[in-house]
C-alpha cells in the first residue's frame, strides 16, 4: 500500500508540473489557435485524481463519460497534464469530424510504448499514421483480400468450418440435455478458424490452429491491461515501476507469438516457391504481404512485421464477429417472436430449412439483415471506436481540437442509443430497419449521416466491414435454419468489459433439430 501511494502521489505532482507549465504557456501562445478553448470538462487535478486515486478503470471510463456529458454537453476533454483526451458522444459532430472532415481527423496518437511492441512500431493497418504506410497496407487488403472475388473464393473454407460448427452443437446438445450449452466457445473457435483459413491458407492443422488460438488470446488479455499505459505520463521509470510485471509478461508473449506464426509464413512461402506461378485461386493474407515494399524504407517486410499484421488480422476478424454473432444468438434466444419470423423467412424465401443457407441466398433474407443491424446497433462489440488525432490543429463545435498530445474518442454505443435518433432504443426490434415495401436501406458507412458507428466511419473506418456483415448473416441464417433456440433461464444481457463487449453471462441455450420443412 506504501508503494501505491508513493506512486500515485507522484504521478499526481507530476500532472500538476505539466499542468502549469501547460498553463502559462498556453497564456502566451494562444493567439495562433484564433481564440478557440479546448471543450469542457474537469480539470486536470480532477482527471487524475479519478483514474489514479479513485481507481476509475479503462472498464468504467464509458459510465464515467456519460456523467461528464450530463455535466458538459456532447464534446468533452478530459485533460491530463499537457495531454487532452476528447471525448464525441453525438453522431452529427461525429459526422462532421469523421466524414465532412476525414482527411484531418485520419491520423493516429502517438503509441505508447506498450502498442509500439505490440504494433512493430505502428506497423498495422490500424496503428499507422495517416500517410503511404497506412494507404499502403490498407490497399493491399482491400484488393488482395477482400475484393469480392477474393472473399467468395474462401467460401468451400466457411462451408466446411459451418458442418463442424453445426456437427460440434448437435454433440454438445446431445450431451447437455436439460442444461443447455453454452455456445460461446463453439461460436469464437469457428470465427477463429475462418480467419485462420484466410490468413495462412488451407493448409494448417488442428494443432497449430489451437496454438495460434491459445498465444493470441493471452495476446487479447494483455492489450486488454495495457490500456491504461495509455493514460501514463512519458516517464521511463515511473512506468517501469508501475507496470513491470505487465511489461515482462508482454514480451513473453510477443517471444510466444513469433514462435508460432513465424513457422506458419515460412511455411507459407516454401509452398508458394514450390508453386511456382502465384495461386490466385486460393490467395492468403501472407501470400498478399511478401512482396510489399515499405514506401519511406524502400524494403520488404521482415518476419517480424508479418507476424504483427497476421495477428492484427486475426484478432480484428475474430472477437468483434464472434462476440456480435453471440449478443445476437442471446437476443434471438430472448426474443422468440422474432426468430420465428427470421425462420419464416428463410422457409418462404430460400425454400427449405433442409440444406445450407448458401451465400449467394443472403440478399434474399431482408429481414436476416434488419436482425444482424439491429444486434450491432443495440449490443455494438465495442463502444468506442479506435482513438482518433488530428493532422493539424482545427476546430470542431466552437472548440479547438489540438495535433499535438491529444487523442480523439468516438462513444459508438452512445449514439446506437440516442433517444432522440432511435424510438425505444434500448429495445431489439429489427423492424426499424425495414422500409415499407419489406426491404433494408441503411448505409452502415455513415457517409451522408452517422446514425450509429459500429465499424467506424470515414476514412479509418474498419476496411472488413462488409466481410463482417457476410459471416454474421450466413452464420445466424444457418444456426437459427438448424436449430430451434430455446432459453435455458432468462436470458441476461447484462455486459462486461474485456477487449470488446461481451456478455457477463454467457449464453446458454437448449438447441433442438427444426424439422426438414420445406415452404
């Protein structure tokens, strides 16, 4: 305890230096900002007395800005020492930033040094300034890897990872009788190995896939602690003091993580020089990265660097679908009328419950997608985008927004959950999303306006977007087609931070075979 008030004690004296410093010399070179004051919020003794004395967790931050905007108002900062955190919590400002001025507002914050490990120094699609590394990466996934193409060319990978899907519930169902199961590993594993498939191709075992699972889910618990370095002052010592620990088991896990990926690229390039000729047929997301050449170092990536950007590919394409998919399957579980109308659907639109709901049956099912909209909406797996920074220092609602040592935060959830944009908005009701004549018509870019963000928007918004939205359709279609799913108890939607939003109670339910039905 001696220790922690030690630390504590000095992080808050050293706020409080930076602060007047801050202050004074604000004073004397605000004019350059045209008068414009940073947006409202507590101060910076506050601020630090909130997350450092009473303990306010990257989990609580969410609750904790919901009171500043009752206090504040949509635009809130939250300042410590010289840096500013703002805070967006509507969805015409975020629009305004994200869309109407995306090229300033592309960039990242500076990492702290925890991401700078994790990322091989801002060596991802997410991490990256805005500039030719980032256009860079983010091109070679958007037409190498999903282009249209390219995503139905992995389909025979997703029918195959479905049967098991579907043959391992039939088993669990079987086992657990009354009891009903609990889905949300069967869910996860199934994600994973979709992406897995993608990544490194077809050729990877049972082994190797629970070896790649188990190194990026330490991964995932780690990011998930490191957070809060974020909110550090840049003081080599002091960090090591609080988070030394946390930073052995960081590099223990990257050490893991090379261990295991780094044979599975090699592998990868031994099959395609035996090759020859590119397989275009079945191209991977290694296959795509072998010959990119850094634009500013004139080079090609090293093993290292690959492993990051394979591990961002996973685990950006396995938790936020997995855990949408599961809040889904929960409200489906809940609300029994509306899984029946999905089922109705699907009878009367595809013809039979009998085989799989193929992919190119998708656009059929209006209302499979009004459920899938309306799950990301109520139940988003993350409640704020990743933070965004500015290029230059602008104005945003009458308030300055800084370049230099500040992060903008978008509150995605809240704006799913504006009253005065959704009618009953804590309710799941997909119909708000049909139109008159049955059909859906929703632009989950947000390019004319943000109703709700759940993938981002603008420029840096999530380039997979579209893929998600195909594996949750043909995953629920197929599930909801199999199986009647029944609750066990009530279902509790009650949530729970961990690297996305997922439920504090776990989904189980009773899955019962739906009879062979044709319309």
């Amino acid at each position: 305890m001696e220790t922690w008030f030690v630390v504590t004690v000095t992080i808050c004296i050293c706020f409080l230096l930076r602060s007047f410093l801050t202050l004074f010399s604000s004073k004397s070179g605000g004019g350059g900002n045209g008068g414009l004051s940073l947006p409202p919020g507590p101060t910076s003794l506050r601020t630090i007395i909130a997350f450092s004395w009473t303990g306010i967790s990257f989990s609580q931050i969410e609750a904790y800005m919901r009171s500043l905007r009752r206090k504040y108002g949509p635009i809130v900062a939250l300042r410590f020492g010289s840096r500013v955190s703002v805070f967006i919590s509507d969805h015409e400002l975020a629009h305004k930033a994200l869309v109407q001025n995306g090229a300033i507002f592309a960039n990242r914050p500076a990492p702290s040094p925890a991401a700078k490990l994790i990322n091989s120094n801002q060596k991802t699609i997410s991490s990256a300034f805005y500039g030719p590394t980032w256009r860079l990466f983010r091109r070679n996934l958007t037409y190498e890897i999903l282009h249209p193409s390219r995503v139905r060319s992995y389909s025979a990978s997703r029918k195959w990872i479905l049967d098991i899907l579907i043959r391992s519930l039939e088993q669990d169902a079987a086992a657990a009788a009354a009891d009903g199961v609990k889905v949300v590993d069967r869910l996860q594993y199934a994600m994973f190995c979709v992406l897995v498939f993608m990544c490194f191709g077809d050729r990877v075992s049972d082994e190797q896939i629970k070896g790649l699972e188990r190194v990026q889910r330490d991964l995932i618990v780690i990011i998930g602690k490191s957070n809060v370095l974020n909110f550090v002052p840049d003081n080599p010592t002091l960090t090591n003091l609080v988070f030394g620990r946390g930073w052995s088991e960081l590099y223990r896990i990257r050490d893991e993580q090379e261990r295991v990926l780094i044979p599975l690229i090699r592998a990868r390039k031994e099959q395609k020089a035996e090759s020859g000729a590119e397989d275009r047929k079945m191209l991977s997301y290694v296959d795509s990265l072998l010959q990119l050449e850094l634009p500013e170092e004139k080079r090609c990536l090293t093993d290292e660097e690959m492993v990051t950007l394979c591990s961002e590919f996973l685990v950006a394409g396995t938790d936020t679908t997995s855990t949408a998919l599961h809040w889904i399957m929960a409200n489906l579980v809940k609300h029994q009328r509306i899984q029946e109308t999905l089922v109705e659907e699907i009878k009367s639109r595809v013809g039979s419950l009998d085989v799989e709901i193929r992919e190119e049956d998708l656009h059929k099912l209006p209302y499979l997608k009004a459920v899938i909209l309306e799950g990301l909406r109520r139940n988003p797996p993350g409640h704020f985008v990743l933070p965004h920074a500015v290029s230059e220092d602008t104005e945003l609602n009458g308030h300055l927004i800084p370049k230099n040592g500040g992060t903008i935060n978008f509150m995605t959830g809240e704006m799913g959950w504006d009253p005065e944009v959704w009618e009953d908005p804590m309710e799941f009701k997909p119909e708000r999303f049909l139109k008159k004549n049955g059909e859906v018509e929703f632009d989950i870019t947000g390019s004319k306006e943000i109703k709700m963000m759940p993938f981002g928007a603008g420029r840096r918004m999530c380039p997979a977007y579209q893929l998600a939205m195909l594996h949750l359709e043909y995953f629920t279609a197929n599930l909801v087609a199999r199986f009647r799913w029944a609750a066990v108890d009530d279902v509790s939607l009650e949530e729970k931070q961990e690297i996305t939003i997922v439920m504090k109670h776990p989904l189980r339910a009773r899955l019962e075979l739906r009879k062979r039905i044709q319309a």
